[in-house]
C-alpha cells in the first residue's frame, strides 16, 4: 500500500473517487484515509481532491441519464430498474442529490436527476455538497 500512495498519491485519490462515484465498485474511503494518516498531503488537499473526482464521477450519471432520456421518456418508465431513483426525485426534488454518497441509492438518484434534466449546475452543487461532507466527516474522525 505505501508503493501505491507513494507513487499514485492524490492522482489515485482523484481516479479512485471517480470510479467509486459512477456505477463501478470502489474504495475511494479508504484511500482518502490511508493518505491522512500517511501525512504526506494537507486534509484541505485531500478533501478537495476526494470531492472533485467523487463529484465528477456523479455528473458522469447525471449525464448517463441524461442520455437515456432521449430514449426513454420518464413517463415510459414502468418496471425500469431507474424507476424507483426517478421517483424519489420527483417526490423530493432536486435536493435528494445530497445524499448521492449513500451506497446503493447514490447513483441511481444521480442517474434519475440527469433524466428529469435536473439543472446540471445545480446538480453539480448538490452532489459536490454531499460528497464532500461525507469525507470531511471521515478525514475529522481520523484526525480525532
């Protein structure tokens, strides 16, 4: 693990946030907390870093989204697997993209926002807060 944080350093940190971010599995957490307590990189730093690539990875569903919009109107969407993130969407509005980090519901939720065409900077703002509080909740656990 040292080779890797030495040599990836917040470049693995921004790779591993993006992936964990879009529909893929990853462990961006981890990594964030392993470079924290690894001293190398301020935890502003770290935060920043962690929160972009996250950030980025759930406008990449927001576009996937997007996109399937095209195809399929949210009106047609009885019995999709999307329909349920579309739903809470539409119920609780924009707003719901805070909680974007939450496993399972977060990309689905980024997902239905960019096919409701939910403002993309809105949405960027939204999904930046959530996500980011998130790891600076992990980095004050670490430092404390």
């Amino acid at each position: 693990m040292d080779a890797f944080l030495s040599e990836w350093g917040v470049w693995g940190l921004f790779i591993s946030a993006f992936i964990s971010s879009t529909l893929l599995p990853g462990g961006s957490e981890v990594l964030l907390l392993a470079l924290a307590m690894n001293g190398s990189y301020g935890d502003g730093l770290l935060l920043l870093v962690a929160t972009a690539g996250n950030s980025l990875g759930g406008m990449s569903s927001w576009l996937i989204g997007w996109w399937l919009a095209r195809r399929y109107p949210p009106e047609n969407l009885s019995g999709h697997k999307y329909e349920h993130g579309v739903a809470r969407v539409r119920r609780w509005g924009s707003p719901v993209l805070l909680l974007s980090w939450l496993p399972l519901i977060g990309d689905p939720l980024c997902v239905a926002a960019g096919w409701l065409r939910v403002n993309p900077v809105w949405a960027l703002c939204l999904i930046a807060l959530g996500k980011g509080g998130r790891y600076a909740v992990l980095l004050w656990l670490v430092q404390n």
